[in-house]
C-alpha cells in the first residue's frame, strides 16, 4: 500500500507540477501580450494624435486665412464708407456754402435798396 500511496503522491506531485508550469508559461504569455498591447495601444495612439495635430493646424490656417480676408474686406467697406460719408459732407459744406453766398447777395442788394431811397420797390 505504501507503493501505491508512494505512485499517487509522485503522480499527483508531477501533476501539480505540470499544472504549475503551464500556468507560468501561459502567465508569462500574457505578460508578454500585456506588455506589446499598450506598445500597440501607445504606437496607434500617436498617430492619432499627429493625425489629429495636423487637423487642427490646417483648420486653425483655414481659420486664420478667413479671419484675414473678413477683416480686409471689413477694412476696404470700411475705407468705402469713410469716403462715402466724406463725400456726403463735402456735398453738404458746399450747399452750405452756396447758400450762404446767395443770402450774403440777397443782403447786399437789401442794403444797396435800403442805402438808395430812389427805389420805392417793396421786396
């Protein structure tokens, strides 16, 4: 009995030993998986990223490409509208002036009746 005792504790040990190992290789498999998967994970990751730079970088160009050309265009209505308005008061100066030219006329023949008596014309 001891014998037989004696096999079942060899075959048990060499069982427990077999079981052992496997769990070693395959937990050193997985390790090994684990650590490649975030390299993996990590390498995509990047080129995501660059990817997604180089995105942001053409659409902040585009961006800043739009901003300059609003704000030339803002600027030239801008300029347009300046001369509009000057133009528009330049107008106004020049009625302003005229009218004030034919009443100084107006009032120089006033006077000029005014400094004749002979005239009996009622204005």
């Amino acid at each position: 009995m001891s014998k037989k005792f004696l096999a079942v504790g060899v075959i048990a040990s060499v069982g427990v030993i077999a079981y052992l190992a496997s769990k070693k290789v395959d937990s050193e498999k997985i390790s090994k998986i684990r650590e490649k998967l975030p390299k993996i994970e990590t390498g995509k990751a990047k080129e995501n990223i660059f990817k997604q730079k180089e995105e942001v970088e053409e659409r902040i160009t585009q961006l800043a490409t739009k901003i300059a050309d609003t704000a030339k265009e803002l600027i030239e209505k801008g300029s347009e509208l300046a001369s509009d308005k000057k133009q528009a008061l330049v107008d106004l100066i020049e009625d302003a002036k005229k009218a004030i030219q034919e009443e100084r006329e107006r009032l120089k023949e006033m006077r000029a009746r005014l400094d004749n008596p002979e005239d009996t014309e009622v204005i």
